[in-house]
C-alpha cells in the first residue's frame, strides 16, 4: 500500500525528512551478528572490513580473532580502507557492507577470503538479473532470513530523532558462502 505525497508516490512506513546516511552507516544491531556465530563456526581469523563503529566487530571477538577495517573512520579498528582495493588473503569475511554494493563486496570478499565469508543484506539482494547470474555461480550455501524484523541502526545510533527505536519496512538475512560448497543454496530462518 503507498500514500500519496506532493512528489509522487512513498512506501508507507518510510520517511520524507531523512536522507540516506552519509557514507551508507547502518550498523547491525548486536543480536544480529550473534544469531549468525551461534549459527555458523568460522575456521580461522575473520575480517570484518565495513566495521563502522564496530558493533559487529565486538560480537564476532567473542568467537575469532577479528581484523577491523572501514574507509571511514568511526572509533574503532583501522580506518581508510577501501575493501574493495586490497589483496590481503585472510579465512573469513563477515560485514555489513554498504547495501549499493552488495554484490561488489560480495565477490572481492570472495577472492579474499580462504574459507567462508558472511555478508548481512537486504533480502531483496536476492532479486535482479545480474545478481541472480553472480549468486547462481557462486558458493552461496545458505541464506538466513530473519522471522524477526532486524533493523539496522542509522548512523550507529539505537534511536530516532525522537528517542524511539528504529523501524524498518524492509527484510534483512545473511548470506553465507562457502568455498568449497558446491550445491544449491539452502534457506533457513533465524
């Protein structure tokens, strides 16, 4: 269902005062990260390489040992730099990237990584041509999809403008690639 606005058409439950966040911060909210590394056991070191305020960071060290790195600087791991220009081969990759590019992130992640590598996404990253093509060919084993809304938080912070906490229309899961799996991809609900 939409409502009608001045400029056209709004999803109903989205905002026309905010823009989208400077640089793509949308944290992942603690209970996310955790319902995947009680999910998932991750061989080796894990890169965390859009670790923003490191939320996701904080979460994955209590069960590997974590490099952290983002372009932006927020506090915490290295800052400046961009995952998308290194080389440096590491056993995981878990992150959030920025939700434009998914696929990109994904398929660097890919190159980079020995073992599996773990991207939190909108569940529509399922959809379109392209994505289709690169998701079909690749490792993907598992997808799981939240039964629960997970709603990232703007800017790092738990709350809106008005203290109250976030909301969101959309669907998030994670995407789970294995290196050495070859199969279709399962889903499951976290």
């Amino acid at each position: 269902m939409t409502k009608k606005t001045m400029k056209g058409f709004q999803l109903a439950g989205t905002s026309l005062k905010r823009e989208r966040v400077k640089d793509d911060f949308y944290a992942t909210p603690e209970c996310a990260t955790k319902s995947l590394m009680e999910k998932e056991v991750f061989i080796g070191n894990v890169w965390e390489c859009a670790c923003g305020d490191g939320m996701m960071s904080r979460v994955i060290e209590k069960y590997n040992t974590t490099i952290s790195t983002d372009l932006v600087y927020r506090g915490y791991g290295k800052g400046e730099v961009n995952f998308l220009e290194q080389n440096d081969i590491v056993d995981n990759i878990v992150t959030n990237p920025p939700f434009k590019l998914f696929q990109e992130f994904a398929e660097q992640a890919l190159l980079l990584s020995k073992n599996k590598v773990a991207l939190f996404g909108k569940l529509q990253a399922l959809e379109g041509q392209k994505r289709a093509t690169f998701l079909e060919s690749s490792p993907l084993k598992i997808v799981y999809v939240f039964k629960k809304r997970v709603n990232p938080l703007r800017n790092g912070s738990p709350v809106d403008e008005n203290g109250k906490p976030w909301a969101s229309t959309m669907a998030f899961a994670w995407y789970v690639w294995e290196k050495s799996y070859n199969g279709k991809p399962q889903i499951q609900w976290i």
